[in-house]
C-alpha cells in the first residue's frame, strides 16, 4: 500500500493522470518492469497496418498571440507603415506573394511553400466579441464556442466523439497525440466520451517534478494488492500507457527521416509526428505547440527568431511527408488565440489584439490567399474587424478533409471556404 502523502497526491482520473504525466515529462518506459512481460512483449512484436487513405490533421498553435500583420505583411498599404513608424517591414525586405502583400522574411520556406502551391492563407481570421486574455481566448479557439460561452468539450473532442466511436474496447492505439504542449493534454481534446490520447514528452520539466512523478507511479505500478480504487483504476490505466508508449518509442526510435528538421523542440516533434504517421498508427489528430509569441516589447528579434523556427520546421515536415509518399494523407493548419494590435507600442512591441492569419499547408490545399485582408485605416489602438469566422476554418477541415458532418461538432453552420 502507497502511503498517505502519495496517496493523497493521486490523481483520480485518467485524464489528470495523463495531463500530469506528460506535463512533467517522465518517461514511463522506466516502470516498463512493472507491465506483464507478454503485454509489452506482444506490443513490440506487432505494427500496425498502414491506413492510406486515413485523413490526418496535423495542428500548430502558435502560443502567445502571433503577431499578423508582420507575418502576412500589405507593403503596399500606406496605413500599415503610418501604424508601425519603427516595427513596419520595408518593401525590400518582405518575401512577396502577390503585388501587395508577402511573408516576413523570416519564412523563406513558407514562401517557397506557397509558390509551390502547397500553402494557403486565410486572412484576418477571429471570432466576433473577442476576448484579449491567453487563457479564455485560447479555450474559445480550442473549444470552437461563442465568446460568451464556456465548453466542457473540444472542438476535436467532439469530432473524435462522432468519428470514433466504432473504435473496439481494448485497443490502446492514440486517436489523438499532443506534443510539446503547455499543460499536457490540449483542452480541444477533451470530449463527452473517453477517447484514447496520448502526449509525446514533456514541457519544461523540473527535477523535483520528476522526482514526485516518478514516486508516484513507482508506487502505483509496484502495489500488487491495493483495496484504494483510485490506485486499481490508475494503476490499468500506467499500464495502457506503457503499451502505447512502448509501441511509438519503437517507431520514433526506428525512423529515417527524407530531410534535415531544425534542432529545436518544435522541430523534433515534427519529426516525430511524422515517423507515428509513417508508422501507419490510426491517429487522425495530431497537436504540437511553438511557444513565445507575446510579443509586448522588442518584437523584431523575438517574432523573427520564432518564424523562422516555424517556417524551417513546416518546411522539413512538408518535405519529410512527401519523400515518404505521405503527403497526401496529411493537412496542416495552424492557430493563435489572438493577432496584436495594428499599432505599435512604446516598447517597439504590439499588445493584445483580435484578428491574425491562419495557415493551411498540405499537397491537397488550394494554395493562395483566401479571405480578406484586414482594414488598416483605422485610428491609434483602434483593433482589426476580423473578416473570417475560425470556425468556418474548422468547418471546411471537418467538412472537406475529415469527411466529417460539422454542424454537430461546432453546434451551428458556417460558411465552407475554398482551400481545401
């Protein structure tokens, strides 16, 4: 029996167990001598068989509040320099798309990209009353609700509730995978019904959390004959979890990438979400977070450095699928909770704003500019009127590339827009 202190520190549901495991990053392969030999055993020897025609969805949240009007960037538009005296990107230096706008310079792959006709972007994209706070607009945008409504649920929990409810007990395999997350499992996850999910690595790691961690599932794992139900039901869920875990350390581990990806941990998550695609696992959902992108005060350096992280590391992912013949199979599409304000601030920053563009990158997107774009004769601190609905983005994925009705997951229709 666990005593009282680790007793009273376990969690009592799968998804807390989930959401603190992956959150503090302990490798639960350290406790694999706890799982019944044959289980693992079995697990290794078994892979699953390729799904071809399986739509996946690969989602990148850019945290922070991506700055949009320095990313897509109107170098024609006399407003956007009168706004931006010192942040502004001269006309030499943007990597231009069109005759009036093109990409910050920081996103030589995306250009390439987007010339490519792999890459599409919808324009000043939002949500009607918007709401300037990290937390309550990232859980509007995970949650696909209204601004003046709060969700239980996640718009592709709700998707992975109407698609996945055939899945037969028993079978372990992830429907969804987060990687390098914030606070574990995403909230768009979360569904009405259990699904199985599952986090690759963790996110900013103390030793101490390890420490506490790795206590607390020794403890669990190891007691034979616990009467504390919490500990009976955690200890088969550590056990699902080494099964899965087991089997995609297998694929990570084995996999020979087409294409150099960025030494960064948002680069090595692509790289691993492609060797799980490679892998032929049935996870339809893929989710992976870039960091850094409140950008309050000396924007430049910081929005640049994180771009070309972004760019080089679609770049690789998009390369890495296609020398696999995978490309097909996969769309990419990105999010931010908010854009900045068209104006620049004292500190050579942008504060919290509304609308920014949303990216959609794949071999089957239509490629180009959709939407849009944003108003820029406006006055000082005025915010943008965003012009695209996000779920109308998330209708046309659901709709046009998961082959999945959207009404019943966004709770209403919204217009279907052209890039897939």
């Amino acid at each position: 029996m666990a005593n009282n202190k680790t007793s009273a520190s376990i969690p009592t549901t799968r998804r807390e167990f989930l959401r603190t495991s992956a959150t503090r990053g302990i490798g639960l392969l350290a406790f694999s001598q706890f799982a019944p030999s044959f289980l693992v055993n079995s697990t290794l020897a078994q892979t699953p068989k390729a799904e071809k025609d399986c739509s996946i969805l690969v989602v990148v949240q850019l945290a922070g509040g991506n700055d949009g009007l320095n990313t897509l960037i109107p170098f024609e538009n006399a407003d956007y320099y009168r706004l931006r005296p010192t942040l502004g990107i001269s006309k030499d230096k943007v990597l231009r798309l069109t005759d009036t706008q093109g990409l910050n310079p920081a996103c030589l792959a995306m250009q390439g990209l987007f010339h490519d006709g792999k890459l599409g972007i919808v324009q000043n994209v939002g949500y009607p009353n918007p709401n300037r706070s990290h937390f309550r607009s990232t859980e509007i945008w995970e949650t696909g609700s209204d601004s003046d409504r709060v969700s239980a649920t996640g718009w592709i929990g709700r998707y992975l509730d109407n698609a996945c409810s055939g899945i037969p007990d028993g079978n372990h395999d992830p429907v969804a995978i987060h990687a390098n997350t914030l606070n574990g499992e995403p909230e768009s996850f979360i569904g009405q019904n259990q699904h199985s999910t599952f986090g690759l690595g963790g996110y900013g790691a103390s030793k101490k959390d390890n420490e506490e961690t790795r206590h607390l599932l020794e403890s669990i794992a190891s007691n034979k004959s616990t009467t504390n139900p919490a500990e009976g039901f955690l200890k088969q869920t550590l056990m699902d979890s080494l099964v899965t875990e087991t089997k995609v350390q297998k694929f990570i581990n084995s996999y020979k990438p087409e294409t150099n990806y960025p030494n960064t941990p948002f680069g090595t998550s692509l790289k691993n979400i492609a060797s799980l695609i490679a892998a032929g696992l049935p996870t339809r959902v893929y989710f992976v977070t870039l960091n850094g992108f409140d950008t309050h005060y000396n924007q430049i350096a910081t929005q640049g450095r994180l771009l070309t992280e972004l760019s080089n590391g679609l770049g690789a992912f998009q390369k890495d699928l296609e020398a696999h013949k995978l490309d097909d199979q996969v769309v990419t599409m990105t999010f931010s909770e908010f854009g900045r304000r068209a104006s620049e601030n004292e500190s050579r920053g942008t504060d919290h704003g509304t609308s920014s563009p949303l990216f959609v990158m794949g071999s089957k997107i239509k490629a180009g500019l959709h939407g849009t774009e944003p108003v820029l004769n406006i006055p000082k601190n005025q915010d943008l009127r965003f012009s695209t609905d996000f779920r109308s983005v998330y209708a046309t994925v659901l709709e046009k590339w998961l082959k999945n009705p959207s009404e019943a997951v966004l709770g209403g229709k919204f217009p279907i827009l052209p890039f897939v």
